[in-house]
C-alpha cells in the first residue's frame, strides 16, 4: 500500500513538473508572438505570476515595448514597473534602440522606478552607446537626486566628446540644483573649454541662490577662452539683475586689476541695479589702459540713461586718443535721455573727427537724439556752413534724414548744391532725395545737379527715387527729353525707363507734345517698358495716333514702340494699323513696320500669319533696299506660315523679289520649302 503511494506522489510531481516546463515555454513564445491579442493575452497571465517567475521572463516582456501596438506597450510598461529595480538593467539595455519612441517608453519608466535606479544610471553614463548616455543623464535629471554621487557623475559627462550628451548632463544638473562649491572650483579648473562653459551655463540658470560662489566664478574673468569669459559676464549680470545684494558682492573685487575690465561690463550688462557703482566708474574714465575705459564707456549709458553727471563726463572722452572709445563714446551719448542739447553740441563737434567710424556714428547719433527730442535743427543748419567739410557733409546728411516740413531746412540744403566740396554737393542731392515734403520743389534743383557731371549719377537716382513716391513730378522730368545734351536726355530716358508703369500716363500725354524730340522719346521709352508691364498696353490707342504723326521720327518710334508691346492679347488692335504703316510716304516708316510684323507675327495663329505674309510677299517689291530686307527677315520669323507665299513668290516675275523667297526658304528649312526649292531649281 505504502508503495503505491509513494508511486502516486512520483508522477504527481512528475506531471506538475512537466506542466510547468511546458508551460512557460509556451507562454515564452506567447511574448514574442506577432499575434497582438495573443501578445496582450501572455503579457496579462505574466501579470498573475509570482515575482520570480516574472523575472524569469523579463527579456521577454521587454521586448514588448518594441511594438507598435500602444495596448501591447502599456501592458509590457507596467510589468517592468512591477518588477522595479530587477528590470533596470534590460531597459537601460533598450536604451539603445535606434527608434526614438522606443527608448522614451523605457525611459518613462526608468523615471518611475527612481531612486533604486540611480547605481545603473549613474554606470549608464560611461555607456559605449550615446543614446545611452543621453537619456540616463536625462532620467537623473527627472529623478531630481541630490546625492554626491549623482552630481560628481553628471559634471564628469559634461566632459563627454558628444555634444547632446553633454547638453544632457547640464540640463541635469540644473533640474538637480544641488551643485557644492567644490564642485564648481573643480569644474572651472577643468582643461576642457565645454566642461567649464556648461557649468557658466548651469550657474546662469539657478540665479541668485548661488550667489556664493560669484567670488570664485569673479576669479575666472582671465579664463583663457572667450566663450567662457562672455558667457562668465552674461551670469554674473544675469544674478546682479535679479539680485541688488549680488552687486555688492562683485563691487568688493571692483579694485582687483586683474578683474576690473571684466567687472565693468557685468556692470554695464547688470544695468540701474549697478548705479552705486558710477562714482568708480567716472574715475576710471581716465584709466591708461584703453580697455577699461572701452567698457566704462558702454557701461555708463546703460545703468542710468537719466544722469547728468554721466553726459558731462562723457561729452570730454569724445576727444579720446583711441578711435574705439571715441565711437562708443558717441553711441553712448546717443543712449542718454537727458541734457539732450548739449549732447546734440558734442556730436556736431564730433563732425571734426579725422576718422570717419567717428563721424558716421555721430551722425546716427544725432539722428536719434534729434528725432526723439525734437532739438538741435537750428544748430545743424548753422553747421551746414561751417568751414569744415566733415561738419557740412554730415549735417546736411542728418538735416536730410530727419525728413521735416521746413523749408529753412529745405534751403540750407539746396545753398549746399554750390559746395566747393564734391561730396558735400553729392550728400545734399541725396538729403533732397528724402524730403518727401518738397519733392516738387526739389525737381530745378535736381535738374541742374542731374547737368553737373559731378552730381548728376546722384541726382538721376533720386529723381527716380521721387517719380516713384509721386507722379506729379514726372512731367517735370519728361520735359528734359530735348535738352541741349545728349548725355542728359539718355540719363532722362533711363530714369522714365526705370520708373516703369508710374510713369505711362505722362508718358502718353507726351506723344502730344509739341515738342518732336519729347513725342520721339516718349514713344521709345514706352516701347522699351515692354510688355512685361501690362499697363503698357493702355498706351497703344496713342501710339496708334502717333503713327499718323508729320514727323517721321516720330512715326518710326511709334512702329518700334507697337512692335515691342504687342502680343497675341493686342495683336488685332496694332496689326491692322501696322500694316497700314506698309504704305507710308518714307521708307523707314515702312522698313520698321516690316521689323514690328515680324516680332508679333510669330505669336499669332496661322492664319493670321498667312495673311501677314502676303503683306510682306509685296514689300519685297518695295524700291527701297532696307524694306526689302526687313520683309524678307519677318517672312523667316513666320516659319512655316510663309511659306505657302514665298512658293508663289518663286512665280514672281521680279528677279529680286524671287532671290529674297528662295533666301527665305532655305532659312525656313521645312520640307515644304526644300520641296518647292528642289522644283524650282530643276526648271
């Protein structure tokens, strides 16, 4: 009986043992099935099992967060939740899938574990994998530990050769926020430029609760690197914004030489909250070393824009022997929002400078101060006749600029067109160029600059410049298309060229002028705006008047100006009228109606081109030579259009007409007209 027992419990433990073999096996395989449902249905049972059993799996269900399915996903996150510090080694692992939304899945939960995680995390960062590195320096910083431990490891990665990672690890370690000064001293002393910038960088970011350690960061104002000195200078200002007693601190090494230069700019950067600084800053105004007073002077202006005492103490540095200091001397007074005539005095002054980065940045000074307050035009006028050239040429350039309705201004600027001085003279023609209030009255002027060799490029420009912000002055301008000089009339003719569609109305009304050489002009200049602009098309009726005109010229300019608008749009408005023109008394009339058939004639339908070509098939009879040869030029830019006429033309009993058809043809070149020529030279 005993036996039997003992044989029962054998393959009862037998069968349990077998069962559980199996079954794991099968629900190993279940994991990793590409069945969703039945991957969700293994992931649920896993759920039920003991903690160990789980483990078993873990690779398994890691796995899973490689799948698309969220369901699938969600279950797998969960178990390895579970599973807390025994999973993170597999999802630090799955740290290094290639898919971004992968290795956010593991990292989401890699957060949640937290703490028990940090030992993992913190090896993690020396990974051979940089994604690795990137997201465990990422998860520290979501887990927020203030261990020593944690910290020490994150500034060593922001030694790491990889940009992100090392972007990673000061993101880090400023969502930690728990830095020792240790720490920062160690850092700051590191060889590597990156190391020493990010710690600036996270500094930057926590503000004023470290405030203790602007001594130390004071002390790397020699740093070797630019980027860490400019980015030691944005902190330090960055901290003496948000905090009055930060200043306090950085003003007890204000004495420190090696310092010094650094210190001004954080003042300067720092701002109003730096005023109890200015009393030491007027003094070393006078310092030897350029550079101090470089940084004293791009200081002052910046923390109290509202001080007197500042304008007086800058006005003097305006004759400073270093150019640099000069010019930011003058931006500075440019920034003051006090004393505003005795500043405006000082740049006039400034006007004298033998260099001219001084001068512009005078001028641009004085612009700005001008404009806001209002001051100061009765002294540039003044300035406009002083005896020295620099002084003249700039005031005249701000007086332009400031664009006022005044015409005493107007006037001391046109006494300048007379200037002994070439570039004086040029600076007042472009001041004219911008005093939109007297574009009228500016226009004799502008002509008599545009006839002076010396001034007329400047003067052509704005009188182009005008005609686009007012069209009233255009007839002005087109009334110089019969000066005396050749030259003057093809600088008018390139100006109404360039002003394009504004100026077709007066150009239309000029084809009325009584003046030939104007209706000439004007009708070229129209041709030449094309038809690229479509308003041109609105001046073909008076081009088609002035076909009719007693002046050849003027007839001929018409012809050209059709030839060059018209297209396959207006094409049965100018065609009729052209060939008309065919008929004219004067043979150049004739030959450019010929030239203009031929540059619209290729974009009309065929028919239309047949019947053109007849017309040209009989001006190769015409007794003028020219005639002949512009039809014969038109009938080859018809094509194949033509050649049905220039067949019958082969027929013609005038020699020439049938050796300017066969010339045709062969440049034609279609097999039509090599057919028709093989027949006509076999008879």
């Amino acid at each position: 009986m005993r036996n039997i027992n003992l044989k029962y419990k054998l393959f009862y433990f037998l069968f349990t043992l077998c069962f559980l073999i199996y079954g794991c096996a099968s629900l190993s395989q279940r994991l990793i099935s590409n069945d969703s449902n039945e991957r969700i249905s293994a992931l649920q049972e896993v759920s039920k099992l003991d903690n160990k059993s789980k483990e078993e799996l873990i690779s398994q269900i890691a796995e899973s967060l490689k799948s698309k399915d969220e369901k699938i996903r969600y279950e797998a996150s969960n178990l390895l939740l579970t599973l807390g510090v025994k999973s993170v080694p597999v999802l630090i692992s799955t740290l290094k899938e290639k898919d971004l939304e992968i290795r956010t899945s593991a990292e989401d939960i890699l957060i949640k574990i937290g703490q028990p995680a940090l030992p993992y995390l913190i090896s993690a960062l020396k990974d051979e994998n940089k994604f690795v590195r990137v997201h465990s320096a990422y998860i520290l910083g979501e887990i927020k530990p203030s261990t020593k431990e944690v910290v020490s490891a994150l500034i060593s990665t922001l030694n790491d050769g990889e940009k992100d990672v090392s972007a990673s690890a000061r993101d880090a370690l400023i969502k930690v926020g728990s830095i020792n000064i240790s720490e920062i001293v160690n850092a700051l002393k590191s060889e590597n430029e990156q190391v020493r910038f990010q710690i600036m960088y996270i500094l930057s970011k926590l503000g004023p609760s470290i405030k203790e350690v602007i001594p130390i960061v004071l002390e790397n104002l020699k740093d070797k690197s630019l980027i860490v000195r400019s980015s030691i200078i944005e902190t330090l200002s960055k901290i003496g914004k948000e905090d009055k007693e930060s200043v306090e601190i950085i003003m007890k090494y204000f004495d420190n030489e090696d310092m010094k230069c650094g210190i001004i700019e954080v003042l300067g950067k720092i701002g109003p909250n730096a005023k109890e600084a200015i009393p030491k800053l007027l003094i070393e105004l006078k310092n030897k070393d350029k550079n101090i007073r470089l940084n004293v002077v791009n200081s002052l202006s910046k923390i109290d824009p509202m001080s007197s005492e500042i304008v007086f103490a800058l006005m003097p540095i305006l004759n400073d022997p270093d150019l640099d200091v000069r010019v930011s001397a003058v931006k500075a007074l440019s920034n003051m929002q006090v004393n505003a005539k005795e500043c405006i005095s000082s740049l006039i002054n400034a006007f004298r400078d033998e260099y001219s980065f001084v001068r512009s940045a005078a001028e641009e000074s004085l612009l700005k101060i001008i404009s806001l307050n209002k001051e100061g035009i009765s002294d540039l006028i003044s300035s406009t006749k002083d005896k020295n050239k620099y002084v003249r040429f700039h005031s005249v350039s701000v007086l332009g600029n400031l664009n006022l309705n005044s015409k005493e201004v107007f006037s001391a600027i046109v006494e300048r067109l007379k200037d002994e001085d070439v570039n004086v003279k040029n600076n007042a023609v472009k001041a004219l160029g911008n005093m939109t209030y007297f574009s009228k009255e500016s226009i004799p002027y502008l002509i008599l600059a545009l006839k002076d060799l010396s001034t007329s490029l400047n003067a052509a420009s704005v009188l182009e410049k005008l005609s686009y912000s007012n069209k009233e002055i255009i007839p002005s301008i087109i009334k110089l298309l019969n000066d005396k000089d050749d030259w003057i009339k093809t600088k008018v003719k390139n100006i109404l060229i360039k002003i394009g569609e504004k100026g077709i109305p007066a150009l239309k009304d000029g084809l009325k002028n009584e003046d030939k050489e104007i209706r000439t002009s004007c009708a070229f200049i129209l041709g030449k705006i094309g038809k690229t602009i479509p308003a041109v098309s609105e001046s073909i009726p008076s081009l088609i008047d002035a076909l009719k005109d007693k002046e050849k010229d003027v007839r001929i300019a018409a012809v050209v100006a059709l030839g060059e608008i018209g297209d396959s749009y207006t094409a049965n408005q100018i065609i009729p009228e052209l060939l008309e023109v065919l008929k004219d008394k004067d043979g150049d009339v004739r030959c450019s109606s010929a030239s203009s058939l031929g540059k619209i004639g290729p974009l009309l339908e065929k028919e239309k081109k047949r019947e053109i070509s007849l017309f040209l098939i009989s001006a190769l009879k015409d007794e003028n030579n020219k005639v002949r040869l512009s039809a014969k030029n038109s009938l080859i830019r018809l094509g194949s259009s033509a050649v049905p006429s220039l067949i019958e033309a082969l027929k013609d009993e005038d020699m020439s007409v049938r050796s300017s058809a066969v010339e045709a043809l062969e440049k034609i070149g279609t097999a039509e007209a090599q057919e028709a020529l093989k027949n006509y030279k076999q008879k």
